[in-house]
C-alpha cells in the first residue's frame, strides 16, 4: 500500500463529497483490507479557517487542497484509486497534523 501518498477516490458517490484522500495507514497493516484516510479537498470548499499545524496544505493540478485530518475514516482498501501525489518527504508535516488531533500539541 502506499501510505503518505494522496489517492484519487473510486467511489464515485464518495468521491463527489472527497476527490482525494491521504492514506496515513502504516504499510505493515496492508493485509487488513481497508485503509484509514484523511480526506483531501479543495480549500475553496471548506466552511472554516484552516488550522495550520492540523491541515497541511497541498497543491493538486494547480489548485490549493487541505488535508482535513479531524474527518479521518477507514475505507476498503480496493475504493482507492491510483495514486496522485507522494508526500512521503513530508512524512513529519503528516505525523505532527496526527498529533495535533490526538494530542493537541
């Protein structure tokens, strides 16, 4: 699997809501079948400001997107579509977006 890689969506009802998603699963977890993800959208379409340390910010085609880690979800590994962009140079923005959720620092 391809964990730090941004995914396209095959579902396409899903995929309406959430063009992309960031898996951040370990790859020693590949066998289970699904994938936790966080969803990756176009900033235009988000309601509140960005919180910095929890949203990195990604670029897409051209367009800003964010990582909106507080609406992580688990999703069949085979709903993932090919993968768009690899952030796994940016593997310490990722981990410090997961403890700012989990822990808030």
């Amino acid at each position: 699997m391809s964990q730090n890689h941004i995914h396209m969506l095959l579902d396409d009802a899903l995929a309406a809501d959430i063009p992309f998603v960031l898996d951040i699963q370990s790859r020693l977890l590949s066998a289970m079948g699904t994938r936790v993800v966080a969803p990756v959208i176009p900033r235009r379409r988000l309601a509140s400001a960005v919180v910095e340390r929890l949203n990195p910010v990604v670029w897409i085609d051209g367009l800003e997107h964010v990582v909106v880690m507080q609406q992580l979800f688990a999703i069949d590994s085979h709903a993932l579509g090919p993968s768009v962009l690899d952030l796994s140079v940016q593997s310490h923005t990722i981990v410090a977006a997961l403890d700012t959720l989990i822990s808030g620092i």
